[in-house]
C-alpha cells in the first residue's frame, strides 16, 4: 500500500468512526486543539497526521489507537458503530468495581435478549 492510499484509507476510518460517534468535523477539531481544515484534510487524505495527533482522535472517539489503523477491509456503517459502542462499554466497565460490571453484564446480557425476542 503506497502513501496516499493509506492516508486515504486513514482518513476515512477517522471520518467512519467520527461519524459514528455524532461529532461533526468542527467538534472533533474543537476536542483535539485543531482546524476544522485540518480535521477535513486528515479524513480526505490530503495531509498524514502526527501520532500525538492521532492519539488525540482515537481518545475523542473513545477508540484504541490501534482501531484507528484497523481498515484492511473498508468497514460499513453498522461495523463502525458497533466497534464504537463495543470500545465505549469497555471503557464504562473499565471504570467500574467487579461487582457493578457483574451487574452492568446482566443489564445487557437482558438487553440482548428482549431485542432478540422483539
């Protein structure tokens, strides 16, 4: 894979996972410190990033830095979301003591099946 088309598929991961998470290219900028351009440059593939800047993106997006170089296969919209949601309930039960994430599994492990069942 050439430069470019990382940056490419770089850029739209972030936008993917942006998008996912209901931010717009201004709050994202405004979270990490930079330009909506700069932003808008990263998901177009026009301009590489830093890593203290990519770290800063992965951080906004409530993703593993890894996840954002995760794209050997173009992710859809559903996968996304779920990678996002997943990586945000891990941080949630990262946060809390053994016996409140016991409960918080059976809250969803319940979830899970009143939707299978509707």
């Amino acid at each position: 894979m050439d430069s470019a088309e990382l940056k490419r598929r770089f850029g739209r991961q972030v936008q993917g996972l942006r998008e996912a998470k209901g931010l717009t290219q201004e709050q994202l900028a405004d979270r990490i410190g930079r330009s909506v351009d700069t932003v808008g440059n990263i998901e177009r593939g026009v301009n590489a990033t830093r890593i203290e800047v990519a770290y800063q993106i992965a951080t906004e997006l409530d993703v593993r830095l890894p996840d954002l170089f995760t794209f050997e296969a173009a992710p859809g919209p559903s996968e996304v979301g779920r990678s996002a949601a997943s990586t945000a309930l891990a941080n949630i039960l990262a946060d809390c003591d053994e016996r409140t994430a016991g409960l918080l599994l059976d809250m969803v492990r319940l979830a899970l099946k009143l939707a299978k069942a509707s």
